[in-house]
C-alpha cells in the first residue's frame, strides 16, 4: 500500500484537487485551496512540461512528523516536494529547489558590481525587480525575460540562476542590467487571461520603459520562451534597440512538448501528450481549460504569433545563441530555423556552443558542477549583441 505523501501526490496528478484537498489536515487545509493546488500543479508543467511519474521519494522526520521528499518527473525537468503528514492526513507541502537555491558568485563577475531593488510599473500592476551595474556610466542596458513557469527574477531552476548569472556578469562588463520577478510568480493569473500578452510581452515592455530611465538604448534578452517573445516585445516598444534569443524554440511549443515526451517510455503519457497536442492544433478547447499544463488562452494566443515572421519586420540587430546538449530546444530544428531564416541579414549573428545544455551551463568538465551560465556565453553576449547597438 502506497504511503499518505505516495497517495496524495497521485491524486494531485489525476487532476482530483478537491479529493486532494479533503487529504490535507484542518490548518493546512485553512491556508491551501483546490484552486491553489490546481494552480501550483498547472505552473509546474508549464516549467517542465507534462507529468511523467514519481521517480524516486525518501522518507524522513521533520520536528517529530513523518515526511516524504518525492521526485516528481516532467516531460522537461524534475521537481522535489516535501510532504509532512500527520497520520493519513497531509500537514505541509513545501517545494524544494524552486527557490532557495543557494547562490556563489561565479568567477566572472567582479566585486565591485551591486545589485539595487526597484519596481516594473506593469499594466496588470507592479512587480519586484533588480538592477545590476558595476558604477559606472553606460549608453546601453539589457531588460532579461524568463522562460516558461512562474519564474522569479533569477530564473530559479534546476539548482541555477542563469538570469542572476547573466545580470552580475553582464554588469562586470559594465551594462547595467535589469531582472524582474514574473506576473505569474508575483500573482495569480486567471487561466482565461493567460496569455502571451498577459504573463510575459505587457511585463518586458513596462520593464524596457524602467530601464529606459537609466540607459539611451535597451536591449532585450529573453531565454526559451522569453527568446520566442523577444520579437513580440520589440515589436511592441519603441524603445528596443536589440535582441538576444537565448535557446528560444522557434516551432509551436506543442511540438517541443510532444518531442520531449518521446524521451520517456511511458505509453500512457506519450499516448495523452499526442491527443493534446491534436487539440490544440484543431483548436479544440476552451480558454480557461488546462491542455497539457496550460490554459486554452495560452495556446491561442501562441497559435496568432510568428516569431520569425514578427523578427523579419524588426529593423534592428539580433543574436540567437543555442547550447548544443539542449535537450528542451533543438539545435537542429529550432536553431537551425533560426538561422536559415536569417542566413543573408548581416544584422544577425549566431552562435552555438559545444557541451551547454538549455541554462548555457556546461555539461562537462570542471566548470559543469558550478551549475553557472558559462563565461563564454557572457562574453559572446557583451561582443557580438551589445556593441553592435552602439555602432
């Protein structure tokens, strides 16, 4: 027979929040709705991608109660969650490494860059944000987007900060740079009103005005979903003046979804990811339904935009950047979308890395246990992106 934690976070994954709630003690149960759950577990997938499994759990005492930590398995990454019980009944549910990630330094950013708390006055409202800048003056600064998930401002993921990696060491460099926290880590967004729009493009422009306050040129690098965006956000700003995709898929995210699955022998999961995928191709749903972790709304507003086609009408430079061991987007047929598209626009430069996966941290050697952007991810940003804008 399966244990309380086992039980609990089975029923959260067969979609039964309310049953999963009637699990939770009286206190936990005061704090902690269906809809929140609902919520949280749908935020999880759009980080990782569908639900795969439990892949391993470790049971423990935490101040004289029974805990488990159990590795939830997704389509594109694993996270950790503790459960508490008291007896059969769920006392406390905390995530692990989804935001306490211990940080160093890495060895590329210098002492003297600092890092100053200040606001993104968004449409749907503020949201927390960090401007890094080593002191001294520049002409141009760097507006960092987040991936897919409810990402804080340094894209807590996986044991990592590569935001806060780019920011400090993009600092170094002496570009002042600006990270925030995302709408949908900030608050909660209704599922009917999640869109492109809503959760990442309305946020990177108001945070483009911000750091217009500081610099005369803003250059916006988006990572993965952020670099898919990055042409939307131009498009809707007067005041971008370039581009860093940062492993941004350049197919319909459906498809990556559908290709990681492959990676995984579940029959099952692979069997529901396809049907998923066939309705979000037919438009079969509505907006404020979940469709492989996430609201109908996102799909639709996903399937109205082109990233090629939106980056084709810029009139500005842009660097696509793409780790080789990227598991999540393809060197092949994303990069190399991107690259055919733009093969003859000497305003756009590429570059790919040998041994990074989709954090541009290294799969191997020495630097790999860091768990850091690596340098030289840093240095092709500072030289290829940043000094064309200012020619």
């Amino acid at each position: 027979m399966s244990s309380p934690a086992i039980r609990f976070i089975e029923t959260v994954a067969d979609g039964e929040y309310d049953a999963a709630v009637d699990q939770f003690t009286a206190q936990l149960g005061a704090t902690y709705s269906a809809s929140e759950l609902a919520e949280t577990w749908t935020t999880l997938q759009e980080r990782f991608g569908p639900f795969v499994g439990i892949s391993d759990s470790e049971s423990f005492t935490v101040q004289g109660h029974d805990a488990t930590a159990v590795t939830l398995e997704f389509a594109g990454g694993t996270q950790r969650v503790r459960v508490v019980v008291e007896g059969d009944a769920i006392a406390g549910l905390q995530y692990l490494d989804a935001g306490d990630v211990s940080y160093d330094r890495p060895a590329y950013v210098e002492d003297d860059v600092t890092e100053t708390d200040c606001v993104v006055d968004g449409r749907a409202g503020e949201l927390p944000g960090t401007l890094a800048r080593r002191g001294v003056d520049s002409a141009v600064g760097v507006v960092l987007v987040h991936g897919s998930g409810p990402m804080d401002r340094d894209g807590t993921v996986d044991g990592s900060k590569p935001l806060k990696d780019l920011a400090l060491g993009l600092a170094s460099a002496g570009v002042p740079v600006l990270r925030y926290d995302k709408r949908t880590a900030a608050e909660s967004v209704p599922p009917a009103e999640h869109t492109l729009d809503r959760v990442v493009v309305e946020d990177a422009v108001a945070a483009v005005d911000r750091m217009r306050e500081e610099v005369d040129a803003v250059v916006v690098v988006g990572h993965s979903l952020g670099g898919m965006a990055a042409p939307l956000i131009a498009a809707r700003s007067d005041s971008v003046s370039g581009l860093g995709l940062l492993a941004a898929n350049a197919r319909p995210l459906s498809e990556l979804l559908l290709e990681q699955s492959e990676q995984f022998p579940a029959t099952e999961t692979r069997a529901e990811i396809r049907a998923g995928v066939e309705r979000i191709r037919a438009g079969e749903f509505d907006p404020d339904e979940d469709v492989l972790g996430f609201p109908g709304a996102f799909w639709r507003s996903l399937a109205e935009y082109d990233p090629i086609e939106t980056a084709s009408d810029l009139s500005i430079p842009m660097a696509v950047f793409q780790g080789e061991s990227d598991a999540q987007v393809s060197p092949e047929k994303d990069f190399g979308r991107w690259r055919d598209a733009f093969a003859d626009d000497s305003s756009v430069t590429f570059q790919s890395y040998a041994d990074l996966d989709h954090l541009f941290r290294p799969t191997s050697g020495p630097e790999a246990a860091t768990k850091h952007v690596a340098s030289e991810v840093i240095v092709s940003l500072t030289d290829l992106l940043l000094e064309a804008t200012t020619e």
